[in-house]
C-alpha cells in the first residue's frame, strides 16, 4: 500500500493474554483490522468477547494489568508493541486518546475536573498552566459544558453523568489526537443523554477528522456513527463489513442474534425478542471447532470440529465471515428471519 | 462546616466528663490501696492515718469529693495535688508533656517515612520476594510488644550495656531546648521501638489501600492521558490512597501516648507514661486522673481534627 493510502491504524493478527492460576485467558485471538483516517469503526460484542481488551491493548494500557500482547499494531505505519513505555506515553494522550465506560470512576474524584483536563495538556504541550487553562476552559465550551469558566473549578462529584463523559471527552481531545478510541462511551449513562453523547462525538469527529474506534455491545450506537463493523465473539473477529451492509445482509449466526436481540419501537410490536441462548464460553478454554457451534441453533456435527477462517463474502470482498454454514443456506435462513 | 465543629466540640466536652467521672469511679470503687495509709509510711498510728485522710479530703462522701473534683477540673483547669508528693497535678504534668510530646511526634515521623514508602513499594511489586520479605518482616514487628523490642534495643545498641555501643541508652534524656543533639540522639532508640509496630502496620495499610487504588478506573485515564507512571503513583494513586490512612493516623498517634508508658519506663525517659507508672504504683489517683483526662482530651481533639483534615482531603465530604 502506497505512503498516501496508509490506513491510519493497522491490527494485524493481535493476541492478548492474561496469565492467571486457572489458566491463560486468551482474551484476544489473533484479530485484525484497518482504519482509515477521518473512519470509524464500530467494534461490538457481548461482555467477555475481548473487545475492551482489544481497545486497551491499541494504547499498551494491558501491559499494567501483566497481559502477554502479539502481533502488530501499526499507527501510521509505526509498530506500537515495539515501543518503550516512555515513547507510548508519548502516544497515549497525543496521537491516540482514549474515553472510557463509566465517567464517574474514571475521572479522580479528589481533583478538580479543570485541573485533570489541565494535567492532560501539559503531559503533551509545553505551556504554562494559565494558557493550559485557558485552552481547557476552550475545550470545556467545545463539549458543550454551559458556563464553562465557572464550571472548570467543579469537582467530578458535582457534575452530572453526562457532563461528565463530555469532561472526558475535552480531556481526550486536549491534544487533538489523530485516534480516539471510545470504550461504550454511553453504556452508563441516560438514554436521553446518549443521544447528546453520540451526536457530540459524531460532530467532533468530523470537525477535527480523527479516525475512531468504538467499542460497544449496542449495535443501535454504531449503526449510526460507524462506517465499518467488526463483530467480535471469544476473542475473535467473526464478521466484519461496511455498516450498512452487515446491518442488511449479516451473515453469521450470531450477528443475526445481536441484531434480534434489539427492540424497536417502529413497527409491528413482536410478542417477543430473541434472545441469544447460552452465555459466553470460557476464554480460558475455548469450545473446539468454531468458538459459537454450542450457542448455534444452525451448527451441524462437524462444526465442533472445523475451526473456519474469516473468508470474503462471495461478489463482496470488504464483507468477511467464519462461518461454516453454505453462502446459499445462510442467505435462505437470513431472508426467513427477517 | 462551623456549625458542624461546635457540635463535635461540644461533644468532645461532654465525653471528657465521662471519662472523668468513669476514672473516678474506677480507681474509688476497684480494691487499691489506701492512699493515707499509703503516704503514712509504715507503723504510723491510726490518728496519722485519719489526718492525712482528712487533710486530702478522702473522708467526705464519695458524691461530694467527685463533685469537688469535677468542679475544681472543668472550672478552674485544677487537676488537684499528688497525693503522694502534694505537687500540683498540672505542674507534673506541664513538665512532662515535652518529653512524651517528643516521642510521640519523632515516633510518628519515623513510622510514616519507614512504613508508608514500604507500603507504596509493596503495592507495586506485588507478590515479589521484596513485598514478601517487607510483609513478612511487618508481621514480625507487629507481633513484638514494645516492651521486648526495647530491652532488646538496648541489650544490643546501647552504649552503657550493648553489645555493639551506638545509641545512648536508657535514662539519657534531656530537653530538646537544652541540647537538641543530645535529645535527638538520646530518644532515636525510642523512637525507633516505639514506631516499629505502627510502622509495620501503617505499611501493610498503605499496601493495600495503595493496591485497591491502583485498580481504579481514574488510574487508567491518568495512564491513558500520557503521564510517566511515577505521576500515575505518586500523583493518582498515592493521593487517593493515602485518605483512609490520614483518618486512623490522627487516632494513632492519640493513642500513641498510652503505647509510650512502656517505652518511657524502659528507656527511662521523664514523660507522661512514666508519671503516670509511678503514680499507679503508689495510688495517687489525682495524677493517674489527669494523665487519663490528658489522654482522652489528645483523642477528642484528634478525632475532631481528622473530621476537619478529611473535608479538605476529600472534597466529596462536606459537613452541614
């Protein structure tokens, strides 16, 4: 690939591992993916699927928790798991920036909100602490935080669930990162506030072209912003296409679960959502053959066997699936879902 | 947050006049000895006995000598005579809250700058041969009484009876205004006992608060934010950690004073505990009185101290 046409961030074959008494977590499987500068791409999955992880890892922030990291991650064609800690940290917070789930654990509750937005610009630009400041008290107003020369003072416990996660938000873009990878960024918060959320973070991106991952267990919040899907399941990749396309044509079994799974107000009211059956496998030790096949109302005998690889939808080759069920079986059983 | 004060302080007031009057009792009711026949020495004829009984007001009813007391206490600040030498409490104790005062605060110094950097270092490395080896050691130090840790102190370092002659050693204490050097090198030994428990203990604290921390959400955002992890430490975690700890600190070193008796006796250092020993030994309730009332007024006052630190220190606590 041509320098012009270099994807902004590269995964290729990424494994994390978590050493722990009962066994190596495989918490991350060999998954890959590209994004493009100015993209986004949405990547969704049940609790336990590794997403997160696969998040955290693209910043090293697992190295902490004592995660084994393989494979590549390319920002811009440089190799981050080969880095230092001390080069990451220049990353971290400045090329790539990162909002979490909760925003009421993950600002200190002891320090004032201005002065951790303000630790966030001077860790990358050399300022004094007025200028920081004043940028914060800027960053405050970008995120749409009424008042914002007053409010910079506030402590974490006096702003509102939403206010917060907007907090965090000026905190990650305080040094206008190239990347920003969102971790449910609305799972904990109101409904109505979610909407605000997402349309803020949809603005932002396209104001300052950041690429940006989002992580999520809501397809509802990726079928709005992401221009790509990655459906993850046990650590690994099981689907991947452009938004429309998996949200129109799914091809995996389980995908056509998690879309299933979704009420919808529009429409026909249906006696009842289909929920998936199970719960998800051990990571620990993965079920044989393909990772889904006891969960999988389709699964044939064989598929506990055969470990499918993630292969191009035929006349679609952005469009990916591990699926052992023939193309022609899975359109039929699709189309009799719908 | 004033109103909340005078409150606590009012409070504080009224737990002293139980614990008077509870020390009262105590020391009247429980089988001692005869305080009069006590300072009478020995053979002394009935009539001695019944005048010195007279002289220190022992022979008015049990009501009427409390009331006496608590009046003479809360009024006039008068904590009564010794029994035994007929010195003024007060003056007693003025005297010897300098030397107690300094082994308390040294010993707290010593036991924060030994334990808590132990403790961060720990949390860090956890399950390491040095966080073993420290946890270990602590469980030691916390399991020795201070009494045994100092005669050892002394059979090893003392410089009249040790083995190996470095620290002074007991009953070398002078005022720190007299000769600081000499009080500071008189009282490292002491300090040096009488911190090692609370050290070991303040440690594994700090471990644990620290590691708890370490796993907060906000430690990831500071990590995710870019900065060295020595600021994620020192400047997150640390911060955060160190609030539980300030809470009991205060408490500790209240009580601090009551761990110093023993210390003070084996090092023979002229403070509170001392007096208040001696004074035990010999009956002589108005001094074993007041070094009590001291030392629940040193509790009171730190419990309001600690509720005042911990609104500063945690800005989610705020008193009305």
């Amino acid at each position: 690939m041509s320098a012009a046409g270099e994807p902004l961030l590269c995964v290729e074959k990424l494994h994390v591992d978590f050493p722990t008494e009962d066994g190596v977590v495989k918490a991350v499987d060999g998954i890959s993916y590209e994004l493009g500068r100015g993209r986004t791409l949405g990547i969704v999955g049940e609790s336990g699927s590794g997403k997160t992880v696969a998040a955290l890892s693209v910043l090293g922030l697992t190295r902490a928790q004592g995660a084994q990291v393989q494979g590549r991650i390319l920002l811009e064609g440089r190799d981050l798991l080969s880095l230092s800690e001390g080069e990451l940290q220049k990353i971290r917070g400045n090329e790539i920036a990162m909002i979490f789930q909760d925003p009421s654990s993950a600002l200190h509750p002891l320090y004032r909100v201005g002065a951790q937005i303000v630790e966030a610009v001077r860790a990358h630009q050399d300022v004094s602490k007025a200028k920081a400041r004043e940028r914060t008290i800027e960053l405050l107003g970008l995120v749409g935080i009424p008042d914002p020369g007053r409010r910079v003072d506030d402590y974490p416990h006096e702003f509102s669930g939403g206010m917060r996660q907007r907090a965090m938000i000026a905190m990650a873009l305080a040094n206008e990162p190239k990347l920003l990878i969102a971790d449910e960024p609305t799972t904990a918060l109101d409904v109505t506030v979610q909407a605000q959320i997402l349309a803020l973070l949809e603005r932002l991106r396209d104001e300052l072209g950041m690429g940006m991952v989002i992580v999520t267990h809501d397809l509802g919040v990726v079928a709005e912003m992401a221009d790509e899907i990655a459906v993850m399941y046990a650590g690994r990749i099981v689907e991947t296409a452009a938004a429309e396309t998996l949200l129109k044509r799914p091809e995996h079994p389980y995908t056509w679960g998690l879309l299933r799974s979704i009420p919808t107000l529009a429409g026909p009211r249906v006696e009842q959502l289909a929920p998936i059956p199970g719960s998800p496998p051990s990571l620990i030790e993965p079920p044989s053959g393909c990772h889904f096949h006891p969960r999988c109302v389709y699964a044939q005998p064989e598929h506990a066997r055969i470990d499918p690889g993630l292969e191009p939808v035929q006349g679609d080759p952005s469009h990916r699936v591990a699926c052992l069920l023939a193309a022609g079986e899975r359109k039929r059983i699709w189309e009799g879902l719908r | 947050m004033t109103r909340y004060i005078i409150r606590r302080i009012l409070w504080g007031v009224l737990l002293l006049i139980a614990v008077t009057a509870l020390t009262f009792v105590l020391f009247r009711v429980l089988p001692t000895g005869d305080p009069a026949r006590l300072r009478a020495g020995r053979n002394a004829s009935p009539q001695v006995i019944a005048e010195i009984r007279h002289n220190l007001g022992l022979d008015k009813s049990l009501l009427a000598q409390f009331w006496i007391y608590m009046k003479e206490v809360f009024l006039h600040f008068n904590l009564g005579f010794s029994y035994y030498s007929s010195a003024p409490v007060r003056g007693l104790i003025a005297n010897r809250l300098g030397a107690t005062v300094s082994l308390a605060v040294g010993a707290s110094i010593v036991w924060l700058g030994i334990g808590l950097p132990i403790g961060i270092v720990s949390a860090l490395r956890r399950r390491t041969l040095l966080d073993r080896a420290s946890m270990g050691g602590a469980l030691v130090f916390i399991s020795a009484p201070e009494y045994w840790l100092g005669l050892i102190a002394l059979y090893l370092f003392a410089a009249d009876i040790g083995k190996v002659k470095v620290f002074p050693g007991a009953g070398s204490y002078v005022g720190l205004t007299s000769d600081p050097w000499k009080w500071f090198s008189s009282l490292l030994l002491p300090w040096l006992v009488l911190a090692a428990g609370s050290a070991a203990i303040y440690a594994r604290l700090m471990r644990s608060s620290l590691t708890e921390t370490m796993g907060e959400d906000y430690i990831r955002t500071a990590r995710a934010k870019g900065l060295s992890e020595r600021r994620v430490v020192m400047h997150h975690g640390v911060r955060a950690a160190i609030n539980p700890i300030v809470t009991i600190l205060a408490l500790d070193i209240a009580t601090l004073i009551g761990s110093a008796i023993l210390v003070e006796v084996v090092f023979n250092i002229p403070g509170i505990g001392q007096l208040s020993y001696t004074a035990i030994t010999h009956s002589d309730f108005p001094i074993v009185q007041g070094t009590v009332l001291l030392g629940a007024l040193f509790i009171v006052v730190a419990n309001i101290l600690v509720d005042i630190a911990y609104a500063y220190l945690d800005p989610r606590v705020r008193y009305s």
